[in-house]
C-alpha cells in the first residue's frame, strides 16, 4: 500500500492462526446466496486465503483472485491453496493493478479498519467492479466487543489496543463506520446487516484465549504497545494473564460484533 501504513497486528503466527480459523462461512455468510457460479471474484486482504479458496469453490465456472499486500503471507497461500480458478498475487488496495469494470463481486474482509483512507480504498474497489458489480464488506467493531467474567485488565487491553490503531491512523470500530464510508466512496444502494463471532465452549476458549495471550506478548502488536509507550511488559503480561484467566472460566463467553454492507455499482 502507498503512504506510512502499518499493520497493528503484524503477521505473527497468532494473528495468522486466526486468519486460516476464517472461512466463507463464518465470515462471507453474508454475500454467499449472491455470488453466481459464473462471478468473476476479487478478495481484497485475502491473508492466507481460507476465505478465497472456500469462495473459489462457490464459484466453479468463475474466477477468484486474492490480493494482500504482504509477498510472504501471498506466498503461504498460494501454496497451501491449490484450484484451476484461484489465483493470488500481491497487490495495492489503494492501485489495484487491475483493469475498470473487470470484476463482478470486490469482496473485502476485517481490512478497512486497519487502513489510514478506507473511503479511497472502497473507491478503488468500486472503480474495479462491472456497472452492477457487488461491493461486499466486512468488518468488526472494537467498542462493541463484549465478554465474561468481567475483568479490568481486559478493559485495558481493548483501550491499549484502541490507542494504537488511532495512532497508527487506524479505526478500531471500523464496522460501526462501514455504511458512511461505503456511500463516501461512491455507493448509494447499500444493505446493511450484522453478524457475531462467538467464543464460549472450552474449546472455542482456549483457542481464543491462547492466541490473544500470544498475541499481547509475542507479536508485532506487543512490540508496537512497547515501542509507542502505550504499555511497559508488566502490563502486557497482566493482559496475557486475563486472557488466560477467561479462557478458564466454564462460564466464559466472548462475542466480536461485525457489521457488514452490500452495495450495488
């Protein structure tokens, strides 16, 4: 991506985890009775192609291309993921090295949230889709998160994070912000709808649980909280241990809202 981008979570194993977790079905639920076995798809942010790959089969007579800004994670994907009509490449979401009016559904995935220009990066999106062309776009909201047993420190950790996206020139609760964006860049027939993860059997907490306790300590995440002053070890540690401490709760539950937008060219 052009400009002083950077990605708050970093690619660390933690992050990637819960990438390869996604599927089309717990996170393109909401385009997936729209996509034609013809549809010519692009995934914008595709991470390491989970979601690609299950919209690929979705689509048999059609085509879907992935994009992601990081060569080695494209890479990851391309070998891990193997179909006739799937390809992957690294690209510029904000200078799709693609043609006008070339694809018939832009899917988008947990990336405007993390961008310093969403608006301009939807209306690259938009100048890629066919006159009819469908813009699907997902993302969670952070200030709508919400879990249990209450604990402070997690208070502090979604704070902590918070700080760091806006620094970053990131918002957080993007998702609440996707219906004004998607119409800034262009659009004006939008549905709009919502969707949640939910974490709550022992399994689903652990995972959960674990990877955030990773997350908070080992990654580029930690790393940056450290370097901008936002938290000291002691703190992240404290974070990594109240993760741990609801990840044991039998009566834990985790719930990240998303919203998400369908919008017509």
């Amino acid at each position: 991506m052009t400009g002083p981008e950077v990605y708050t979570h970093g690619h660390h194993e933690s992050v990637l985890r819960s990438h390869r977790w996604r599927t089309a079905e717990n996170s393109a639920g909401f385009v997936l009775a729209r996509l034609a076995p013809t549809a010519r798809v692009l995934d914008v942010g595709c991470g390491p192609g989970t979601i690609t790959a299950d919209l690929a089969r979705r689509v048999p007579e059609g085509e879907v291309l992935g994009i992601d800004r990081s060569a080695p994670v494209v890479e990851a994907a391309r070998s891990q993921h193997g179909a006739e009509n799937l390809s992957f490449r690294v690209g510029d979401v904000y200078a799709l090295d693609l043609a006008d009016a070339s694809f018939d559904v832009v899917y988008a995935h947990q990336v405007l949230q993390h961008l310093t220009r969403p608006v301009d990066a939807i209306a690259e999106m938009r100048r890629v889709l066919k006159p009819g062309g469908l813009l699907a776009v997902r993302d969670a909201d952070f200030g709508g998160f919400f879990w249990a047993p209450t604990d402070p420190a997690l208070e502090r950790w979604n704070a902590a994070y918070h700080r760091l996206a806006r620094l970053n020139g990131a918002e957080p609760d993007g998702g609440r912000h996707l219906p004004g964006w998607v119409r800034a860049a262009g659009f004006a027939d939008l549905e709009v709808s919502s969707s949640t993860w939910t974490y709550a059997t022992a399994t689903e907490r652990q995972w959960w649980g674990g990877l955030w306790a990773e997350r908070v300590t080992e990654s580029d995440l930690a790393r940056q909280l450290l370097v901008h002053g936002l938290c000291d070890e002691v703190e992240l540690d404290d974070f990594a241990d109240a993760f741990a401490r609801w990840a044991a709760s039998p009566d834990g539950v985790f719930v990240v809202p998303n919203v998400e937008v369908l919008a017509r060219r």
